[in-house]
C-alpha cells in the first residue's frame, strides 16, 4: 500500500460575500490570506485559501465566495465541524475574542476534550481546541497575537450516511487508526500533528444539501508527486472511481466520492503557495493560471472587490 496520510491539507467550503468571508477568517480568526484566485472550474468565483503564514498543508481552509449564493443545509454527505487546534492556554482568550465580535459559542465534550463551537457568517460550523501537538503558528494579525493564534486543522467531524463504511475507508484505504468511540462519534488518527484527528457519527444520518455555509470537499495529503500517482492506483483498487489527477496550481488533485456520501480528494503538498507568488507577498493580487491570463480584465471586472483589513473592533481595543 502506499504510506498513509499525514491528515488533512485542506477543506474548501461555500460561502457568500467575500469581504465578510474574508473579514472573518482573517480579521476574526486571524488566519493569514495565502491566495486570492479563481475557481478554475467556474472563472466567475473566487477561490480563497486561508492558512498559516506560509499555507502549510494542514492549515489551508478554503473558499467558493458566490455573492447571491443559497444556503445549504449541514448533514451527512459533508465535513460536519471543521476543527481549529489552539495552543493550549488559548481557550480563554478566543472565548472573549468571539464573544467581542458577537459570535455564539457553545462548549463540548468528546474523547474528553472540550470544544468551543460557534459558526461562520454563511453557518459554517466550526470548532477550537487546545492541542500541544502542531508547531505554533508565527503568524499574527488584528487582534490574535502569535501566541494565541490558530496553529492549524485540529481534524474534522465527518457526517456520513454508511458511517461503517467510511470507518472502514479511513482505516483500510487512508491509513487511519481508530482510536475508540465516545458516545455519538468514533474517532481516528492520522500520523501527523495537525489535522490528524477525526471523528466520524456512529448512526447513520440524512444526507444535508449543498451550499453556502457546507463543506464541499476534504482533502488529504500525499508527499509528493510519484506518491498521488501510487494514490490514485489504491484509491481505485478498493473499488472507488478516482478522477484523473487535475493540476491546480498549488497542488494536484484527484478526486473520489466515498460511500458515506463525502467527497475526498487527495492533494500533493508541492509545489505550495509559493509557487507564483513570493512569501512575504501571499495573497495580495489575484493570480491566474496561465490559460486564463488572456483574460483577466474581463474576470478582474466580473468579481466582488474585497480587501484584508483589521476589523474596528481590534482598532477600538
């Protein structure tokens, strides 16, 4: 078999207005902004990619901002909670932060961690987490300092319809291992330090419906390229029906449906988001594959103008 994934490398979710989805993931949570481009399949949208300063694999949650755009319902079929690791310490802080920008929260219980839940403008639910594993992120901004800040993906809570069948997925395919259960979930663990921990529903649920503020897909890492190749061939070894691999700039995708209804893609952690743009610069101008350049005038012109700012709450305080 091929070696088993380290975790997560990203989630990409739907969303509505960008300078909200942007206010709250960069002015709110204070994640970094590491690229403003496109949907490849549909020009007319963004594609944003949030993450630690350098994007890392594990820390990328990303973005289909459609102005206008229906709202989805959260069910089985999806990434249910998207899960944030905080250096431990930082519960407190993020209780207050939220609680300044009038978000709800709510705390939790699994596996005896305790979980602060709230949701994004769109209902995207989310969770924080203290966890030692991860390197702390050297990022900061607004009013997240470095030492409180968001190190990455903790994990994700899957909603599946066949939860057995995903179990068995994760296990037999991705190279998990399951942990134990703890009331509603069963959990499961990847090698890495960030985004490893996942928990899957014990009973099956009803199937949610696609749109703003649901997950779309959850990807997974592959180290390199000769890797997603050897990816691809297992996938469709155990009977799923992988997508050709598709280059997506930043990374190479394929792409599978699993039985519990999830959408899984595989992605490479080369060549990164510094591959068109330098470090220190991520994230400022919209960049385009080079079958679009010819383009971009039109494109510039057909999207929502959007900028990261530090929101008045932290200017205020």
């Amino acid at each position: 078999m091929v070696h088993p994934t380290s975790g997560i490398h990203h989630i990409t979710a739907f969303a509505t207005d960008p300078q909200a989805n942007v206010d709250f993931y960069a002015g709110v949570l204070g994640l970094r902004l590491v690229k403003k481009t496109i949907n490849f399949d549909a020009p007319e949208v963004y594609h944003l990619y949030f993450g630690d300063e350098d994007g890392n694999p594990g820390t990328i949650m990303t973005f289909f901002p459609t102005p206008g755009a229906r709202r989805g319902r959260v069910g089985a079929g999806q990434v249910g909670i998207t899960t944030f690791a905080i250096p431990v310490g930082a519960f407190t802080f993020w209780q207050e932060r939220l609680r300044q920008f009038g978000i709800s929260t709510t705390e939790a219980s699994r596996f005896g961690e305790t979980y602060l839940h709230f949701r994004d403008k769109d209902g995207l639910q989310l969770e924080l987490v203290e966890r030692e594993a991860g390197l702390q992120s050297t990022w900061a901004f607004g009013g997240v300092p470095v030492d409180k800040a968001i190190k990455g993906f903790g994990g994700a809570v899957l909603y599946s319809v066949a939860p057995e069948k995903t179990a068995k997925l994760l296990e037999t395919v991705m190279g998990l291992k399951k942990l134990g259960e703890d009331g509603d979930y069963a959990r499961f663990k990847a090698e890495g330090d960030l985004g490893d921990v996942i928990d899957v529903n014990v009973k099956p649920m009803e199937y949610g419906a696609g749109g703003a503020g649901t997950v779309h897909h959850i990807a997974w890492r592959a180290r390199d390229l000769t890797e997603h190749e050897e990816w691809r061939t297992w996938v469709a070894e155990h009977g799923y029906h992988p997508t050709q691999i598709v280059d997506r700039q930043y990374f190479h995708a394929v792409y599978f449906r699993e039985e519990g209804g999830i959408l899984f893609e595989i992605a490479t952690n080369p060549p990164g988001f510094a591959n068109d743009e330098t470090p220190e610069h991520l994230g400022e101008k919209l960049m385009l594959p080079a079958w679009y350049e010819p383009h971009r005038e039109a494109i510039e012109q057909n999207l929502t103008p959007f900028e990261v700012r530090v929101l008045k709450e932290d200017l205020q305080g």
